[in-house]
C-alpha cells in the first residue's frame, strides 16, 4: 500500500466522516488489498476481501463519494478488523 492509499484509508476510519474521499482512491486501496471489485446494478459497486462483502455507490456528477457511502466503507474495514493503516 502506497502513502496516498494509506491516507485514504486514515480518512475513512476518522471518527468525523470526511465528505471529500474521491471514488478513484477508494476504488485504489481496494484494489491495492485485493479486494474483488464487481458492478452489481446501475452504479452499485459490491467489494469482497478476506471474505467479508460491501457495497458502495460509484459517484455519477462527482468523484466524490457520499457520507453514507463512506460509512459504509468504515463499517466494512472494521468487521475486517482494520483500525488503521
């Protein structure tokens, strides 16, 4: 993992969600880990890594994922056991 990649990640385990994580980052530091990325329906991407599956949205007029979104990636490194990079 690289150091822009491990910044993405300290982003996204911030306590404070973060409402600038740019989409082509996170879709980086999945891919850096292995993850297994699939585009399930419209723009719903499902990730898979070390068996534990999430979902995010691909964003459409920005490259800025949603709040929501980064929760859910949050939620997704911590039932991986990830508290940081």
């Amino acid at each position: 993992m690289n150091h822009k990649q491990k910044h993405t990640l300290e982003s996204i385990l911030q306590k404070q969600v973060s409402g600038n994580i740019h989409w082509r980052d996170v879709e980086s530091l999945l891919e850096a880990l292995g993850a297994e990325l699939q585009t399930t329906h419209g723009a719903r991407m499902t990730y898979v890594l070390n068996g534990v599956t999430g979902t995010v949205h691909k964003p459409h007029h920005s490259s800025v994922l949603s709040k929501q979104d980064v929760r859910h990636l949050r939620d997704f490194f911590h039932n991986l056991g990830v508290t940081g990079p």
